[in-house]
C-alpha cells in the first residue's frame, strides 16, 4: 500500500470503510485512505502546469495545493528535470 498523497508505503491499520475494505492511515502525512487506492496518475497536461508554475517562481507546496500532486512527487519530478533547467 503507498500513500496517494505522499507516496509513502508507512501507514498504520485504521478500521474498515462502510464497505469493508481496510483503512490505513499514513504515518507520515496523515493522510487516510483504503485498500485498492492508486498512486496518482498524473497526466501530460498537469504536468505542463506545473513546469508553468515553477516559472512563475510559485513555490512547491502552492502547486501541490493547485495541482493535487503530492510534494514527494512533485520533488521527483523537479529534481528529474534538474534545477538549471527551471532557472532556479
Ligand atoms: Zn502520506
């Protein structure tokens, strides 16, 4: 199980949905969700937001908040692209 939010795999059992599926809680961001959640899948267009975004110098927990991508994916992706790239 990760995190959708955060990608972690730590998370603690925290009971069952209305349906019965497991409920987790992440140990690191808080963040609760059930069993059969996927990591995000981000599409080519958010992604091309974001590159605008960093542009306009917006800091990486404001596109996290505009975009819903979580900030440990957002960091891989910058850190992909390499800081020279971005002017930063
Ligand atoms: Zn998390």
């Amino acid at each position: 199980m990760i995190c959708p939010q955060c990608g972690s795999e730590h998370h603690v059992k925290n009971g069952h949905t209305y349906y019965g599926k497991q409920r987790f809680k992440c140990k690191d961001c808080g963040r609760q969700y059930v069993e059969g959640s996927q990591y995000q899948h981000i599409s080519e267009e958010t992604w091309e937001l974001v590159d605008r975004l960093l542009l306009e110098k917006i800091s990486l927990s404001g596109i996290a908040r505009v975009t819903k991508i979580s900030m440990r994916h957002l960091q891989d992706y910058v850190n992909k692209k390499g800081s020279s790239d971005l002017g930063v």
